[in-house]
C-alpha cells in the first residue's frame, strides 16, 4: 500500500490538533500524605512517602507552554501526541542528600490511554524488559517506565538500596488508584503471544487515512503474523473500508472479496506489502501480514 518513497517509518511524531484552552499552573496544593495536583487540572496524588523515601519540596509542574524548560528538544514530541501536563516528584531516602535526589518521577498526563500507550511504545529501547506496572510497564537501563490510564510515567533511579518494581507499582496505585483495563488489547484475537506492540498515530503503512493505528506482532511456531487494529469503533470502521477499497481501486491495487462462513474479507495484492488481508469484524477492522493462514483468519474473524 506504500509508495516506494515512503516506505517504513512508522513514527509517533504526527501533529495533533492544538487544544486552545491553555493550562495555568497556580500554586501548589499539599496535604500530610500526598502531593496534590489537582488544581493543576491532572488529577494525580503522589504519595510524600514510599518506604524509606520521602519526597522533596516544592514539586514541579509544566504546561505545553514551558515543557520545553525541563525537557528541551523533546517537547514537540509529547506535545504532538497529546500531552497536557507533567508533573515531577523528587524523593529522597530517610537522612538522604536533598540535593541529590535518589528518585525522580515523572507523571504526563498525556489526555488518552492510547496517547500514553503511544508514548510508551515510542521511548521503549530494543529488548526492554516487561514489567506488571499499570496497564504496561517496562525496564529502563535506570529505573520503570510504564502507562496507568491517561498517565504516562517515568521513575528513574541516581542509586540503589531499594526495590523500583515496589516503588514504580506503589506510584502507579496513587497515580491511577482505580485503573480500568486498557481495552484494545482485549480486542485482539488469541492467536498467540504478541512479540512486539506498537502504536502509529498518523499514516499506518504510508497510508493517509490510517491513523490511531494498534499493532501486534506475534511469532506462531515458524510463522510471523502481524495483526493492525485499523479501527474499533462502528462508524469508524465503515468509513475504514470504504476509503481503503476506494484507495485500492484508485491505485490499482489488486484485491478481491473473500466469503467465509457468514462473514467476507478481502485479500490483497500488494506491490509494496506483498499479499494482506483486510478483515471487517462487527465494529472493528483489522489489517493481517506476513505469514497468515486460514486458521488465523479464522480466529480474526471470530474474534
């Protein structure tokens, strides 16, 4: 489906409509037990202790008008994927230095669950190891990072003696202490275990139209299936297929209509992709590559 010009890349860093209210930042708010923010418009309590930590004064808090001031170069990219404040908490150990702090924690509220998702996704290094942290967590070479919800979070470690899998899920809980699970990894079938997750927030596969796109891979026995969530909503998912034959046609792209059972599907030639299957499924539509067999269109279908 790609032009040979835009093949490959897929990338976190499409534009997002600027949300005109700005957010004022006034004072702080604290309370014995936690560090409220509130006010601010987050909706985040962290607790002023975790075990043996103690957080530092003075908390600070950023809008997307000086985000860029804590993190310079970097900010363009929260901010086009939804990024509405960050919150930072230093803490130190009991009799620790304040002037070196021992862990700092970073909580962006990134608007969305599937913005802070996409961010997740976007910082991961290759091969990080996961971790049962809010909806999804993984190592980092000096601390966790994970997303809870709307909140995307970072919990970075300057020295040791304690636990951040502890500390990282204790924050979680008071970050987002009811969190909900992350519905679209339900909306996948059970075809095996997912190798790699990714979010593309603007033009899946080169592909203007595609956007807010979920991807799993998986590795069943020899075989290498990817498996894209174009769309889970109804009305969505009708204009998905409707702009993607009619993109089709006007690419003369091969594809035909596949029946199966009470359901169809369409399997398409591709120049670029090579073979892909296009598989509508109630409210959602789903895009399959790489080594796909009847029994995973199946369980696609069934889902």
């Amino acid at each position: 489906m790609r032009t040979a010009s835009n093949i490959a890349s897929y990338s976190l860093l499409g534009l997002l409509p600027i949300i005109a209210a700005v957010i004022y930042l006034t004072g702080q708010h604290y309370d014995p037990a936690v560090i409220d923010f509130k006010s601010h418009g987050s909706g985040v309590s962290l607790p002023a202790s975790i075990d043996d930590l103690k957080q530092l004064p003075n908390p600070r808090s950023f809008s997307k008008d000086n985000l860029y001031e804590y993190i310079d170069g970097h900010a363009d990219y929260f901010i086009g994927n939804g990024f509405v404040s960050l919150n930072v908490v230093e803490y130190i150990k009991t009799n620790g230095n304040p002037a070196s702090p021992d862990i700092t924690v970073e909580v962006y509220d990134m608007s969305l669950p599937i913005q802070a998702f996409g961010v997740l996704t976007g910082e991961l290094s290759e091969g990080a190891e996961s971790v049962e942290i809010g909806n999804m967590g993984y190592m980092t070479s000096k601390g966790i990072n994970f997303f809870t919800g709307r909140y995307f979070v970072k919990v970075t470690s300057f020295s040791g003696g304690f636990d951040i899998k502890t500390i990282a899920g204790k924050i979680a809980a008071s970050v987002n202490p009811n969190p909900e699970p992350f519905p679209l990894f339900a909306a996948f079938p059970d075809v095996g275990t997912p190798t790699a997750i990714r979010f593309i927030k603007e033009s899946y596969r080169g592909v203007d139209f595609m956007k807010n796109v979920l991807e799993r891979e998986y590795t069943i026995v020899s075989k290498h299936v990817t498996i894209a969530l174009l769309s889970a909503t109804k009305e969505n998912s009708a204009v998905i297929i409707q702009q993607t034959i009619s993109f089709l046609n006007k690419s003369k792209v091969k594809f035909e209509e596949v029946a199966h059972t009470n359901a169809k599907y369409y399997k398409i030639t591709d120049p670029y992709e090579g073979t892909w299957y296009l598989i509508p499924n109630g409210e959602r539509v789903f895009a399959l590559y790489g080594d796909v067999d009847d029994g995973i269109i199946g369980k696609v279908i069934k889902q």
